[in-house]
C-alpha cells in the first residue's frame, strides 16, 4: 500500500469513531434534562456536529460546533447560540486560501480560559516533488474579534534539491600547490553528489570576492566545470570571510543566479586563516545567512585551526558542521564526511522503494492538528503520521518566533498523538497521548512537558481495542491535581459489549495504574463505548467529578452517551443515567460522537452537557441537584420505667411515654443554581417500635404507624406525635426503634421553563433512631446484678449412648441482684454429646433464647455452646428454667465412663464471677446392649372335667439371646402362675439348657413357701395372668457373650389340689411372663421395650359331664303345651264347629223358584 493511500484510510478511520443506542432512556440519577433539549441542525454531508466544544466571548456562552467536510472538505466552525437555538458560521480568512484541510477533526478550548479555542485540520495536502504532503493547520481564536492565529504543527516545508555555494579562500597564504589541493578536494566533493536535484556554484575570496560560476552556469557547462575553476586567477589578498559570506548570500543565493526556492541551500566555506575583515562581522553574516535559511559548513585547515575552533563554529551553522584539518594534504579525509552530509540532507530527493523502510518519512505525512490541546503557555498537537506512522507530539509556545518540541519513541507504526490530555500535578506538567496501534493493543504514553522525557506508559490488552483512542483527565476533587485518566477502548468486544472506558490513577511520578473499567449495556458489540470522553466537573452536588461517555454506535448507528458519577478514588461502576438518541429526538445518529461540558449555555449557573451527533448538535441541560435532610427526635434521653407495681401484674392501662419530633429540609446541593426557589412534596411515614412483631409504643388510635404528604421548600417543616405504651411492658430493655421512611416527587420551577430539579440518589429515604428505656439501678445508677445457675439431669440416670435417645437437663436461673445486661448462659459438655437446643419452659417474666454452636478452641474432647435472652436484661428477681437439650453424637464408641457439664451464667455488668455463676455435673455414660427374651413352643390348652378333673402337664418355655457383640450379665425374672381361684395348683419343675457361664436361679423350694394371694379384679397386661398366687424366680447370668443364649423351661403337673369348690363348665387362662434387665448403671437394653419381656398364656376350660334326663322331660312338657296352643287356636277359628242344610219338599223347593216379582216381606219367627 503506498503512502498517500495508506494516509487517506487512516483519516478516514476518524470518522468512525461514533456511537448510538435508541433504546429507551433508563437512569436511576437524571441530571440531565433530556426532555426539553435544544438541537442544532447541520448537513449531514458536511459531518456537522464532529466537534462541539463550549466557549465564551463578550459575556455570552456559546457551542462551536465542526463541519470538517464542509466546503468541499476545506472544513467550517459554527457558533450556536442557547437562547436563540441559531447557528452561525465562524469566518476565518485564513482558511480560504488552503482548501481540504477538514478544519474541525479537532477542536480544544484553553485550560485556563473560557474564550480561547483552538481548531485544527489536519488534512492539508500539498504537492512536493512525487509526494502529495499531508501536514495540518491550526488555528486559534479569542473572543471571535478576529483576532486568529494560524499555526502549522510538525510542517514539512517542501524542499526539492540541494543548491550549494562553495566558498575559498585565495588569499596570499595559500600557495598554488595548495591551491590546487583545494580545488581538487571540492571537485571531487561535487562529483561523488552530482544529480539531477544538486547543483553547484563556486565563489573565491580574499579581499576581493569573484564569482567562478553561478548555479546557472553550472546546469548549462557541467562539462567544463573542471576547466574553468583551475584556470580561473588569483587576486590574493586578505581574508575577508564575513563579507565574502554576506555577498555570496546577496548575490549568489539568488533566483537570477539559478537558485530555486524550495530548495536546501547550503554553504561551504574553506578556509586556511583567521579573519581580519574590517567592514563586516560574523554576527551580520550569520544572520544575513539564517535569513535565508542557509546551512553552513566550516572547513578550516592548518594548525591554527586545531586548537583555536572559535571562527570556525561562527561560521558554521552548528558544531556538528565544523570540519578543522591539519593541512591541505588531509583534505581527502573529509570528503566522505561531506558527502554523507550532503546527500542525507533533508530536501535531496530520495528514490521511492517497492517496500519503504519505518524510518522512510519524517514529518511528510504528519497530519499535525488530528488531536490537540491548549494550555496557557503552549499549542499541543498530535501528529499521528510523522515518522512513517510513528507518531508523536508537538509542543509550540505562543512567542515570537514559537519554541517548537517534539515529543515521541521510535514504535513503528503506533499513531502517536492519536488523542492528547493534560495532567498536572503539583508542580509538574504532563502530556499523555494514545498510541492505539501500538502493537495492534493500544498503548498511552506519558512524557513531562518540561524535559520532553517519556516518564510512563500503560498497555491495552486486546488485539483491534484502539486502547487509547480518546482520553480524558479528571481532577476528581477539584484541588487542581489530576487524580485519574479516562482510557477509551471504543473497538473492545467481549461479545456483548463493544467498547470500555479503563480508569487509572496518575500520581506525581506520571505513573498509571489501572483502577477499574466501564462498560456500557450489553447487547451493544459494536456500540463503540468509550469514543468520546469528558470530564464534567461537580454536577451531582457532592464535591466530586462526574464523567460522560459516548457510545454512538448503539443501538443501531442512533447513539447514546452515559454519565458516571465520582466517588472516593474512583468513578462509580454502574451509571447514574443513561442517555439515548430515540429520547432525545428520533432524527439523530451518532449521538454521543463528541461530548463536552464545561460551562453554563443556558444562564442558570449550571453546567450544560453538549453532545455532538451526525448533522446535529445537541445541548441537554443541567438539573439542580437536591437533597432531602430528615431529623427524627424523641422528647427525652431514654423512655420512663414501667410502674413499680409491675411485678403483681395486676396493673393494665395505657400512658404517656414521651413525644417524637419530624422535621424535613430541602437542601440545594447545586449550590451555584441562581434561577428560583425549589419545592418537592413528599410522602413519608412513621413507624414505631419496628423491630418489634407486635409494637410495645403506639401513636394515637393505638396505631404504630403514620402516613402523610407535605411540600416542602428551603425552611424546615416538622411534625410531633405523642408516643403510647402500657405501663407495664413485658420487655423493657430492648430500645426502640423509630422509623421514618420517605418518597419524594420533584416540582418543576416555573420561573425556568419549568425545569424539573432532581433528588440526588444518596439521599436517605429511611432514618432510624434507637431510644432507651430508663435503667432500674436503684440510687446510684449502677446496677449490680447477681446470676445463679443450678441444674439436673431432669431424672435421667445416665447418657444412653444412641441417635435416638435425648438428654434433657433442667437449668434453673435466677438474678438476686439488680438488672443484668445481655445476660448469657454458655455450656461446656463433653465432645461426645451434640446440642439440640434449648427453651425457657416456666419463668416469673416472659424470656426467650437464641442460641448458637462455638467452634472447638483446641480441646477436641470438649464442646462450647451459648445462649443470649430476649429481651436483653435481666430484671432482679427473674427465676426461669431452662430445658437444654442433648443427643449422643458418637454412636456406641465413647471410652469414658462419664459425661462433663459445666454451665455458666453471665453478664455485660457483672464484672466479678461467683460461685453460683457456675455449675457443674457428670453423667454415667451407658452402651448399648441387644439382649432379647421370647417364648419357645409352650402348652397352648388344657381342659378338664369339672367332676373329676385329674392332672394334666402344663409347660412354658422361654429362651434369653444376646445378639450384640459385646459380653454382659444378664437378670431374668420369671413370674409362674401356681395357683388359680378354681383350685388349681401347678406344680413346677424349672429346667435349665445351654448354660456355660456363672449361672443362678432362685431355688425351687421357694415356690411352695409364703405364697401370697392376689386379689384380682381387673385385666392384667404384665406380670402372670389367671392365678391368685404368682411367685417369681429369679436368674441371675454373669457373662452372656455374643450369639449365646440360655432356655428356661418350667413344667410340672397342672391339678386342683383345693377340692373344696364346687366346679362348673368356664374357661379361663392362666400365664407367665419373663423379663430381662442389665447393669443400669453401664447398660441399656437398646431393642424396642417388646423384647425385653415375654408371655405365654395357656388355656384353660373346665367341661361338665352328659345328662339326658331334663332334655327328656323337658321336651315332652315342651310338646305338650305346644299341642294345647295349636287346639285352643284351631277351636277359636270355630274348626270344630259343623254347619247342617234345612231339609225341604220338593213342592216346597218348586213353591220356592224365583219369580219376576219382589218377595213379600214377612215376620220374623
């Protein structure tokens, strides 16, 4: 890619460095009144709105806006006025005569003055040989009274070709030999540079100063170069240098001897005594020379020259072109020097490679002016094209002639001076610039203004970001120091997001430190955050710097710009109010592609933000900022005591306990704001006692709460309300908390085209305050309470080592003395145990527990836990029991025989520890065993006759089993029924099988000795059932092992032995039972309490002996009475009545046929 294009998609690349989002306006802190702006309109096609910048001329604010594609790219600036919402264009006469400059690619406005601008285009393109030049042009104005000044950063004046005068001395002290030597030495000289683009003229002097050819000459008899300078005469003489020097600059150096302007002159003047001119001096030669800008060269030869240089450096433009030999013979010593001099000088033209090298171009290419800044003392601009792309800064004074520096490092192709700030601190200067191509990451650079020395730097860290493309310096606390540095990525993408804003420090040394970095919504990749930056001063009321971005490529090419907030040290991360172009107006594009706000456009003493836009400008302007100061008060110190009489309980009314006070303030946090008063209404609410679920204090009504709405202005407005209680409360010690919360709605001021203020976000919108109760310390205001602790183990004989099991202790507190604050109780129990928790279950005041596990402190065979009280006090007098609650956390493996307690009560105010603070206990640590009893194959029934009953074998078998592995002894106690109320007896013979170990039993002969006789009247569920005499047999085991077990049998002869009774048909039962226990005191039965005893019950039914006789008598009365109910109810149905028919005649039949007639009616006989 050759130069010139690779310079025009460079330029080009400006232009897209804009932003946009349409979507809707969110912001949680508006400061900028986005619905009423003011927008200017430009063509689109002249890029209008590029540049905005704030200025003041004649009392008046204005935006100046750039349209650097205006008149065919030549560029304009236009004014736009606030309150009359016109434009109009800013005429520079100087700008007319150079065309396509893009005046307005950059645009500054003085540090320290608000009327001193500085306008820049940097695409001036000027012909110089085979290359078109791209510099800049810069100008800057004051006041707009006409009074511009044009200057023209990093220019390369166009220098086409060498014109050199040789210049040597013929005086008497050069002989002919030496003479020859001389013409020798420059003939060579000029052939080894001979070109199209170098030529030559030779003058000789002594006294008398002739021209041997001038440049004319020389073009036209090259050839008889040589012939004319050895045969040209001697006039010897003096040596007049300065006056040989001021003719050769008079009458050689001219356009009618050949010269051509836009040449590099040069000088060459050889030499071999001092001066003794009488008629002019250096001082007039080296000026008359400088006029002219032509370089010098001393050649001095002989000993005088070696050690007496003076002359020579007058002559000399400068040290470096001061050549001293030592006779006419070391002449040829020098000519390479010469022609390296020569040949490299800046305007010899150079052949053009297929492939230039990075050190090719100097400053042909420049583009001075593509970012700038003013301060009071200099003009710094950016020349991103100097050097073969380099890159660098140009520092200019404002004096006559203006002292130029030029600050960059050799990083090819790195755009320096891309984008310029200034810091300060202290004493010291700093420009920083961007190099966004340094290495395809970005980089800024940092150099002190005073020793042009490059003193910091920090690196992007993605490929394509253009970190570093705009930058912006914040004096976060306004003390005059710079305290961050604003770094635009705009072409970061992350996938979501496209573009940041990295934020550094900067401290004394120009170090830089990265602090954070923003970022715009997401779903805007290509959105370009961070193209425009700006510092905005204080807009938000609280003393420190707030910041816009640009972002004009959201949301589709519309734009939006983001306001971040100062806090200490840093920006806030997440924006206070985001601005988008579709909110605004739904013409723009681009919104957000410049951004300045310095200065108050619309006279309200605030700062007003301009935006620029694609053919549009836009000013937004800044909301005054108010707070919303609330004060909560209560009558008193503390809240009075309950009545003493408390304690009886039997006092319930309600009473006073004091008042509280609610002011509200408006406070203008916008302190210059000069256009009315402001008002705000707002919506507040009271509430007492929150802390509480059901309020101890209450308003009127018995309400704990209050609503109302006010306006509020600059003067205070308060509300007092009459707090309510019981005058016996069950928690006195806890303060209360009263709560304010409110909500605020901004008034518009009418008086300023009813702009709407705004509520700065840290407002507080909620105020608690915390009120005491007053404390019951008796006289002296100390109290001095006195806890006491005791416990049991709530009747539990050991520590049952099993998940299931749960030891309750029983605590019983008390305070003998005064009011105890933030009474504790901790435990200390061995590490076996786990804690469940723990509850107040009786006390003489209501309590309740929070309680908490502590963390082992080293001693792993001890555990830690705690419980504080609600309320937090203890009143004299309290006695509660506590039940706390334990589970054994270890399984079956803890090798101590006990368990540790030690429990102690607490207080904030009881400074010395007695012995009833504390109490301790152990507990026998009991292991599980799995030992079981159960019935074997048993007699299930018996019967007998009631006549003669006989005997009957009756058998109960039982069998004990160990089924754990650990070894125990075991008691077995049997209970036999021997004797039932029917008279029978059984007649036991106990057996025993399977015993290995240590073993005894009660003896037999007991069985039949002091028997005593239970009266039974209802069912029995343990123990032996069915008899009236239940002796018991007791077994003892010494070692039943894991796996063994031992069967008890009991049989013997079931028989009535008491004849006495007589018997009848019944059924009964009768049965036994067995049960296990173990060492209580190291053992529990760990099985469900079913197998820890067994029953066998037998069935007993006595049957009565067959008679037939009452079945015989009885059926035949039976049938008897049976025949004489079917006879008595046949005769009452008349069955054994007989009717009989009256016998007739036949006449008497035939008399009696019928007839058609009635029968006559007779008597009745």
């Amino acid at each position: 890619m050759g130069p010139i294009i690779k310079v025009k998609l460079f330029y080009q690349a400006v232009f897209l460095l804009c932003l946009s989002c349409g979507l809707p306006c969110f912001s949680a802190f508006s400061v900028f009144d986005f619905e009423a702006p003011v927008i200017f309109l430009g063509e689109k096609t002249d890029q209008f709105g590029y540049r905005v910048i704030q200025t003041r001329s004649g009392g008046t604010s204005w935006l100046v806006v750039s349209a650097p594609f205006a008149n065919n790219r030549t560029g304009s600036l236009f004014r736009c006025s606030y309150d009359t919402q016109k434009c109009q264009s800013i005429v520079l006469n100087y700008a007319k005569d150079i065309p396509r400059i893009s005046l307005g690619v950059s645009l500054a406005a003085a540090e320290a003055s608000e009327s001193k601008i500085m306008a820049c285009g940097p695409t001036w393109e000027r012909r110089c040989g085979q290359l078109d030049y791209l510099n800049g042009i810069c100008y800057i104005l004051n006041d707009f009274d006409g009074n511009v000044k044009k200057i023209q950063p990093t220019f390369q004046e166009c220098v086409f070709g060498v014109d050199a005068v040789i210049l040597y001395d013929d005086s008497g002290s050069i002989n002919d030999d030496n003479l020859r030597i001389m013409k020798d030495f420059f003939l060579d000289l000029m052939d080894s540079v001979a070109g199209a683009h170098v030529q030559f003229a030779v003058v000789q002097y002594s006294s008398i100063f002739t021209v041997v050819f001038d440049f004319t000459t020389y073009n036209n008899t090259r050839e008889k170069i040589k012939e004319l300078i050895h045969n040209f005469g001697r006039f010897r003489g003096e040596t007049f240098t300065p006056s040989a020097i001021v003719h050769v600059v008079d009458q050689v150096f001219t356009v009618n001897r050949g010269m051509r302007p836009h040449s590099k002159k040069l000088l060459i003047v050889l030499t071999d005594g001092v001066s003794n001119d009488r008629r002019t001096t250096f001082k007039e030669a080296t000026e008359a020379a400088n006029k002219k800008g032509i370089i010098r060269y001393a050649i001095g030869v002989g000993q005088n020259f070696l050690t007496a240089q003076d002359e020579l450096r007058k002559i000399a433009s400068s040290n470096e072109n001061v050549f001293p030999v030592e006779s006419f013979d070391a002449l040829d010593q020098l000519q390479k020097q010469l022609e390296d001099k020569i040949f490299n000088i800046e305007g010899v033209p150079k052949p053009l490679p297929d492939a230039l090298p990075s050190s090719f171009f100097e400053k042909e290419f420049s583009q001075g002016g593509f970012s700038s800044l003013l301060t009071s003392e200099h003009a710094v601009t950016g020349a991103v094209g100097a050097y073969s792309w380099t890159g660098g800064l140009e520092e200019a004074s404002f004096g006559e002639p203006p002292q130029i520096k030029f600050l960059n490092v050799s990083i090819d192709e790195s755009y320096i001076g891309y984008s310029v700030a200034l810091a300060r601190f202290h004493q010291r200067t700093f420009y920083i610039t961007g190099a966004p191509r340094f290495q395809h990451v970005g980089q800024v650079l940092v150099f002190e203004s005073k020793s042009g020395s490059l003193i910091g730097n920090i690196q992007g860290q993605q490929v394509g970001s253009y970190f570093g493309a705009e930058l912006a310096s914040v004096d976060l606390n306004e003390d005059g120091n710079t305290d961050l540095l604003l770094i635009g990525a705009p072409h970061y993408y992350n996938g979501s997001q496209g573009g940041n804003v990295h934020v550094s420090s900067i401290n004394s040394t120009g170090n830089l430190v990265h602090l954070q970095t923003l970022h715009g919504v997401p779903d805007n990749g290509l959105g370009l955050f961070g193209a425009a930056l700006a510092a905005l001063g204080d807009i938000s009321g609280d003393g420190l710097t707030d910041v816009a971005v640009g972002a004009p490529m959201e949301n589709e090419n519309r734009g939006a710009i983001y306001i971040f907030l100062g806090e200490a040290d840093r920006l806030k991360e997440v924006h206070s109010q985001r601005i988008t172009a579709t909110s605004v107006s739904p013409v723009l594009q681009f919104f957000g592609q410049s951004i300045q706000g310095r200065l108050d456009l619309s006279r309200d003493e605030l700062t007003d933000l301009a935006i620029g836009a694609l053919g549009s400008a836009v000013v937004l302007r800044s909301r005054p900022v108010f707070t919303v100061l609330t004060s909560l008060r209560f009558s008193s110190d503390s809240i009075p005591l309950d009545d003493p009489d408390c304690g009886s309980r039997k006092i319930s009314r309600i009473d006073s306990r004091g008042q509280v006070s609610l002011c509200f303030t408006l406070t203008l946090l916008s302190t210059k704001w000069s256009s009315g008063s402001l008002k705000a209404r707002i919506d507040f609410s009271l509430h007492v006692d929150v802390k509480q679920t059901l309020p101890r204090l209450m308003l009127e009504n018995e309400t704990p709460s209050f609503s109302d709405s006010l306006q509020i202005e600059i003067m205070p407005i308060c509300i007092n309300k009459t707090l309510w209680a019981q005058v016996c409360l069950d928690d006195s010690f806890s303060p209360v908390v009263l709560q304010t919360k409110l909500s605020v709605q901004e008034q518009p001021v009418v008086s300023d085209r009813n702009l709407r203020p705004v509520l700065h976000p840290e407002t507080k919108t909620s105020t608690d305050i915390e009120v005491p109760f007053q404390k019951d310390c008796g006289k002296d205001g100390i109290c001095v309470p006195d806890l006491s602790v005791s416990f049991n183990f709530s009747g539990s004989k050991g520590l049952k080592l099993s998940p299931n099991f749960i030891l309750n202790l029983t605590v019983k507190l008390e305070n003998l003395g005064e009011l105890a604050y933030e009474p504790a109780i901790s435990f200390h129990y061995s590490s076996v145990l786990s804690f469940q928790g723990a509850s107040v279950f009786q006390s003489n005041w209501p309590l309740f527990l929070a309680c908490q596990m502590h963390r082992s402190q080293g001693n792993d065979t001890v555990r830690h836990s705690s419980c504080r009280f609600r309320p937090p006090a203890l009143k004299g007098g309290t006695r509660a029991f506590l039940q706390v609650s334990f589970r054994s956390s270890k399984g079956d493996t803890w090798p101590d025989k006990f368990v540790y307690f030690t429990i102690r009560a607490q207080s904030q105010n009881e400074s010395n520890v007695q012995e009833n603070n504390e109490a301790t206990g152990r507990l026998p640590v009991l292991h599980p065993v799995n030992v079981i009893v159960k019935e074997l194959q048993s007699t299930a029934y018996l019967n007998f006759s009631t006549e003669d009953p006989g005997k009957k074998i009756l058998t109960h078998s039982y069998e004990v089993r160990n089924l754990d592995s650990n070894s125990t002894a075991v008691n077995v106690t049997f209970e036999l029924p021997l004797m039932t109320k029917q008279g029978f007896f059984w007649n036991i013979t106990p057996s025993y099988s399977n015993v290995k170990n240590h073993f005894s039993c009660t003896p037999l002969f007991t069985l039949r000795t002091g028997i005593n006789r239970k009266n039974v009247t209802k069912a029995i569920k343990r123990g032996c059932q069915g008899a009236v005499a239940c002796p018991k047999v007791y077994c003892f085991i010494n070692s039943l092992t894991e796996g063994e077990w031992i069967r008890f049998n009991f049989s013997g002869d079931f028989y009535r032995e008491d004849k006495s009774l007589k018997l009848k048909y019944e059924i009964f039962h009768v049965g036994s039972e067995a049960s296990i226990r173990v060492d209580e005191t190291r053992f529990f039965l760990n099985e469900q309490e079913g197998f820890h005893f067994s029953q066998i019950t037998t069935q007993i039914e006595l049957i009565s002996p067959f008679n037939p006789v009452p079945i015989i008598i009885g059926s035949t009365i039976g049938g008897i009475v049976l025949l004489a109910i079917i006879v008595a109810v046949l005769y009452k149905f008349g069955f054994f009545k007989r009717k009989r028919a009256p016998q007739m005649d036949a006449n008497a039949a035939g008399a009696a046929a019928p007839s058609d007639q009635a029968p006559a009616t007779s008597a009745a006989s």
